[in-house]
C-alpha cells in the first residue's frame, strides 16, 4: 500500500490563491499584477536579494531621493517623498507631505532622481506611509507628476496603489502566509466581481530593509506560483503608469 502524505498546512493556503486564479482563468481574464518596493538609497545587501528573489518580475523602486545614491538595477524608480521625515503635528499619525510647504523640496527630489536614474525614473509619487496632504496631492500633477501611488483602493485615476503590505508594522515583521494570502485573494475576489476598480492592478507593497527570512521565502514562492499560472501578467511599471 502507498501512504501519501497529508497535503502541509502551507499548501493548502497556496490553494485559496490558485483557486482565485483559476476563476480568473475560467472568466476568461487575466489578472494583472505589479510590485512596488518601498525606503531604496542604494544598492544595499538586502535590494541585491530582492533583486535576486523578482528573477525578471517587474519591480518600482519607491527611493528617496535625499538619500538617494545612483545605482544599477534591471527596475523602475518612483520618488519616494523627499528625505522620508515626519512633518506630521504631535499625535498625528505619520505623515512627510502634509502641506504644500513641501513642495520644493519635492521638486529638488524629483530633479535629483531624474538626474540619478535617467529613463528608468517614473515621475510617480509614492509619499511615504502612504499619506499626503490634499493640497499636495492638488499641485502633483501641475509639478510634472503622472500619478500617485498610496495604500488601498484608488480614490481617481490619478492614483494607481498598492493593496498587499506583506509586513506587520507593530511588529515590524513579515505578517504571516495566512494574512497576506488572504489579502491577495480577497483584492482579486473582489476586483473579479467588479466591488473595486477591476481595471487597477493588484499592487503589493514591500520593504526590503525590513524583510525577514520568512519574508524573502514568501515573495520567492509568490514569483514561482505566479509565473507557473496562465492567467497572471505581472506588470512593468511603464506599463502600470502609462509610460510613453
């Protein structure tokens, strides 16, 4: 007699994943998604094995450009605020572009990465702790900026966002294969089933610094599942944010 073993906890987690993914497949769609990593300066130990774990899936770099040193990497850069500072009032959650005093500063920040990256520079804001003010988020687009990128379901079209954070901020670790499964399925769902934007793209969300070993082992087995499934197309970012 042959004894299979008993499919691992972990598997069976996998499967809510690819069943959504099937369903996707079945409706004859595909669902899209992209990659942005958040808190880049430089070609740390860290971004060399994120770089290593992507293995050609489209990243964006959110860097910051105030600590910002030129690097080479196969990645599209968004600005990432301007020195990643708290300018939020005592009390308040965190928050760098809370006013429009800010604005020169992220025009510098804009023509420091320009001049660093070249073409592989998005002019796409990602503000960190993906807050900003109203008067900032008014004046990016007349600054030369395409769009804005924050957490959770866009509010316009000027906005393409992340919807995954793979950590746990009060713990600042990886948030757990059930927490983050879980979030992917369910932005999928309820795209599929038109309850957000169907036509954004699923964004995760990760930081490189801050990651764990049981961080890098999820994102590797998300690329490897993801890129076995015919009904995903992981995006570029050129393509995510239209550019020419």
């Amino acid at each position: 007699m042959v004894h299979r073993s008993a499919p691992r906890d972990s598997d069976a987690l996998w499967d809510g994943l690819r069943r959504e993914l099937d369903a996707w497949g079945a409706a004859g769609r595909i669902a899209t998604l992209w990659w942005r990593d958040d808190d880049a300066a430089r070609m740390s130990p860290q971004l060399k094995r994120l770089l290593a774990i992507a293995d050609g899936v489209p990243l964006a770099l959110a860097v910051v450009p105030a600590r910002a040193e030129g690097f080479e990497a196969e990645a599209s850069v968004l600005q990432h605020g301007w020195a990643h500072d708290n300018n939020a009032p005592a009390g308040a959650r965190k928050c760098e572009l809370v006013d429009a005093s800010i604005l020169d500063r992220l025009a510098a920040g804009k023509e420091r990465l320009e001049r660093l990256f070249g073409r592989r520079f998005l002019p796409v804001m990602a503000p960190p702790w993906n807050r900003i003010g109203e008067a900032v988020t008014a004046r990016l687009p007349a600054l030369g900026y395409r769009a804005l990128s924050v957490l959770g379901p866009r509010r316009s079209r000027f906005e393409t966002n992340v919807h995954v954070d793979v950590m746990d901020w009060r713990e600042r670790r990886f948030a757990g294969e059930p927490a983050v499964l879980r979030r992917l399925a369910d932005h999928l769902s309820a795209r599929r089933e038109g309850k957000v934007d169907p036509e954004e793209p699923t964004g995760v969300m990760t930081h490189h610094l801050v990651h764990d070993a049981a961080a890098e082992r999820f994102l590797a087995r998300l690329v490897a599942a993801t890129r076995m499934h015919p009904a995903v197309r992981w995006l570029a970012p050129g393509a995510v944010f239209g550019a020419a």
